[in-house]
C-alpha cells in the first residue's frame, strides 16, 4: 500500500537536505501536518539528527496584520534569529489553512514587515551559512483544503497530483537523480551564453548572462523540482515582458502583470488586477530589478495551481524574480523579497534566443 506521509518524509530527510548525525533540524509546518510532521521527526532521529519543531496556527497571520504597529511590523523574532544561526537543516512544510487570509489587509503593511532591517538581515545570515556548506534547506508541499481549492482540485485528486510532480509513486530519489544528469547537460551548454533574447506575446526582453552561473534544481531546496535558473546581470535587462499567470504574493493575487525594463530597471508596470500591490512592492528598495531568469523542466505538472512551490516548475513556462537574486547564481541583486512571476512559453512564437540561436520554442528545448 502507497504510504504518501512516509515516502514524503524519507524524500525530504534522505534526499533533499540529506539529514546526517548531529544535524540540528528545524521543522516549520502548518498544525493539520500532524501526522506528516511526526514521519519527518521519525526519520531525522533514524539518520541521528536533532529534529525541533516550529508550528503555525490557524489565523495568527491575520491577526498579526490586523492589529500590529508599524512597530512591531518592523520587530523580528529573535527566535528565528537564533534558528537562522544555530540550526544547519531546515524543512519547511508547504500547506496552508486560508490563502486569502490577508486579501483586506492594507499592502503597506506587509511592505513593512517584509522590508524590515530584521528580516533582511535573517535572509542574509542564511544565504551566507547556505554558501560556506553550513545550511541547507528545503520546501516540501503538504496536501490542504485550502491549495486543493486553488488549484481546481478536490484533496483526494490534490494529493495524487503532488505524488505525480515528485514522483513519489516510483523511485523518487532515482527519478531526480535522472533529472539532475539531464540538466547538468543543459547548464553545461547555458554556462557559455552571453546574451538572451526572450520572445512572446507582448514580450521582447534583452538580458545578459554572460559570466553568471546556472543552477540545477533537481530536487534538494524545492520538492517537487525542475528548473534551471541563473541570476542576470543587474543592469543588463531592456525591453518588455507580460506575464501570462496572475502573480501571487502572500495570497494576494496580481493579474495579467506588464513591465518595461530599462538597464535593468523596472520603468513600467501595470496590471489588470492588484495594480496596487504591484507598484507597493516595487517600492521596496532592490524590488524593481531582477534576481532570477529561469525556466521550467518538470512536465508532470500541468496545471497552473497558484502555488509557486509547484507553478515556477511547470514544463513550458519561464518565470522570473523581481528583487533578490541567488548567490549560487554570481547574482548581487539583493532585496528584502524574492517575488516570482511566471509566464507561458508554449506557443510556437515564443521563444528564447541565446547569443543569436534558438534555443528554446514552443516549451521544448532545442539544445
């Protein structure tokens, strides 16, 4: 019989952050992953790590945004600080209980919160740990009500939809495995290219990623996986693009997105939906460039779920990053948020064209 919780669990500890003894794991998870929680607890204590546990509750986020101060928006846990320096594993449970928890809060709050000196600094501990070997991390989905609904799905259809996108129902650690040979030759191949053209609907965007480093994501920081990515050079994007997928930010949904670069600056940016929260976030100093270019490898997703966990990794589409950037990438674009935002690349005139070649059309590789 098919044991998700458990073949989740040993993909996420044995594989994705490969838990050895004396690691210190920090479990963040949403309540109703009770039972998943405690397969993660059994298998860190098999492979002789320290597991802890960080739970949320139902309802705290709205009741934070609600009543907080510009004060305490600006506070940041002293406890996160204390597991962003001391822990050196991290897995953290992807479910929610309402995605449209913060749909009235005002915008500018969560500016705020999000682009506090605490919070900065925090990310920054960890990509600084993350680069020296000392902390690895990864993100792993948990079937809920709530994404299920999103998605279009009932939780029965949800949950084999998951087990589908990581493969759990084969042998999911042979399964990326396979899917890491195969992007290693792709990379091998992107590490050479200067510059990029992307072609599409509304869209004709120049970047440089000349000197810049591709990254295989084949399963070890997202699960599911299947990405490639790079960080472009800041000031090298022109041109314009127009995203074919709503952006969602903290469950606030921002539609039909248009932007218009110039040496690497956001110059325009407008939206049918959420037009607002787009211009608010822009605001937040490095917001209004680009962090990651990146395209999606893994065909067993399909559908578009508003989840970016399972959405940025859809065979076909490209997304792209407004604000930090990955130090693994040889980016320095840096920002108090990474945003991601994803468009469709499967229509015969969409394209992305590498120091004057095609290489990528119609959602196919070419290479």
């Amino acid at each position: 019989m098919f044991d998700f919780d458990n073949k989740l669990a040993k993909l996420a500890v044995q594989y994705a952050v490969n838990v050895q003894k004396g690691d210190k794991v920090i479990i963040m998870a949403p309540s109703f992953a009770e039972s998943f929680i405690q397969e993660l607890y059994i298998e860190i204590l098999k492979a002789g790590g320290h597991p802890s546990v960080r739970t949320r509750i139902d309802g705290l986020n709205e009741v934070f945004y609600t009543y907080a101060s510009d004060e305490q928006l600006e506070y940041f846990d002293p406890v996160l600080t204390t597991i962003g320096e001391t822990y050196n594993k991290l897995i953290s449970v992807q479910g929610d209980f309402n995605t449209r928890e913060l749909e009235t809060i005002d915008s500018a709050k969560l500016r705020i919160s999000q682009g506090s000196a605490g919070n900065t600094a925090f990310r920054k501990t960890l990509d600084e740990r993350e680069m020296k070997g000392e902390f690895a991390w990864t993100i792993v989905p948990y079937p809920c009500h709530a994404l299920a609904q999103d998605a279009g799905f009932g939780i029965r259809a949800y949950k084999e939809f998951i087990a589908s996108a990581l493969a759990l129902k084969e042998n999911p650690v042979a399964h990326w495995k396979e899917v890491e040979a195969e992007q290693d030759r792709l990379i091998k191949i992107l590490d050479q290219v200067d510059k990029i053209q992307v072609l599409g609907e509304d869209t004709d965007l120049t970047l440089s990623v000349k000197g810049r480093k591709w990254v295989n994501c084949c399963g070890h920081k997202n699960l599911p996986d299947g990405e490639v990515f790079t960080g472009p050079i800041e000031n090298s994007l022109n041109g314009h693009i127009r995203f074919t997928y709503p952006g969602i930010y903290m469950g606030k949904e921002v539609e039909n997105i248009y932007l218009e670069f110039k040496e690497g600056k956001v110059v325009k940016a407008t939206a049918d939906k959420g037009e607002e929260l787009l211009k608010t976030l822009l605001e937040i100093p490095g917001a209004d460039g680009i962090g990651e270019f990146a395209i999606g490898t893994n065909y067993n997703i399909s559908k578009f779920t508003k989840n970016m966990l399972f959405d940025e990794k859809i065979g076909g589409t490209l997304h792209m990053a407004l604000g930090k950037g990955m130090l693994e990438s040889g980016s320095v674009a840096d920002s108090a948020i990474h945003w991601d935002i994803l468009k469709e690349m499967k229509s015969d005139d969409s394209k992305v064209i590498a120091d004057g070649k095609v290489i990528y059309q119609a959602g196919k590789w070419l290479i």
